[in-house]
C-alpha cells in the first residue's frame, strides 16, 4: 500500500475525533504491513492533556507488540507532531514519521522546531511530510471554523 492509503485510516481516526468534538487529529501504526493499531485526539473526553493521537497510538502498539520499542513500525498522523509526540516518537523508536499538514505554530518535526533532527539521539526517524496535506488541513480547518 502507499502512504496515501494508510494515512486515509488515520483520517478516518479524525473523523472520529471531529464528531466527538474532539480537535481531528487521528493516527494509525503500520507494521509488517497492517495497521496494528489507531487512535484520535482524546483530550477533552479524558480531561488529560496528554492524549494527542500520537500517545494514545503509541502506548497501544507497546501493550499489543509486548514491547517499548516499535523499531519495524511506521507512525502516520494527520497533523506533524508536537514537542511531546516528536520526543515519544524518538522513545519508541520508531523507523517513519508519516504526517500530513505542517502545524506552522507547534509542529516540532520541521515546521517550528525539529525534535527528531538532532546528532544528540542515537536513534534516527525518517520523516516524510506533506502526505494527503490538503485533505488533514482541511479538516482541522473544518473544526475550528464550527467553533466560531
């Protein structure tokens, strides 16, 4: 499958966030292949601001793969990540970062900052930006136009 497939089931994963009135971000693991695991923005349902989709996906794969380290997984999430999720992606060790829209005001794999570009880790992500951008941005766009 291409990147543009699997980031269509992270989408899905933010339709599911947007209808709960959640901020649309979704995410899908990919591992040998299939996605092992998805997940949405549940900050407002869990009160905790440390449910971004990257989180919540993360700690999912670990529990299903028995294991910290996703070194054969490849994370794709509708929005670039921010400062914790770029360092949580470090942590798990995962091979690709796969995102759509660049956040131009706390993205931290290129747009603002870049967590994962640095010669301090001894681990390094691929990174590949820009996949179906204009369909994550639109539905971010979507959402805080309806707050207004």
């Amino acid at each position: 499958m291409l990147h543009q497939d699997w980031m269509r089931n992270a989408l899905a994963q933010a339709e599911k966030a947007f209808e709960l009135g959640e901020v649309p971000i979704g995410a899908v693991i990919v591992k040998d292949n299939q996605i092992i695991v998805s997940a949405f923005n549940e900050k407002e349902l869990r009160q905790d601001p440390t449910a971004h989709a990257e989180i919540l996906v993360i700690q999912r794969a670990a529990e299903k793969l028995g294991s910290w380290r996703l070194a054969d997984a490849t994370l794709y999430v509708t929005l670039e990540p921010c400062p914790m999720c770029a360092g949580a992606i470090v942590q798990a060790r995962l091979k690709q970062l796969v995102y759509g829209a660049a956040d131009l005001k706390g993205g931290a794999t290129g747009s603002v900052m870049n967590v994962l570009n640095t010669t301090l880790w001894n681990h390094k992500v691929d990174v590949v930006a820009g996949v179906l951008e204009e369909e994550c941005s639109d539905i971010l766009k979507s959402f805080f136009k309806r707050l207004r």
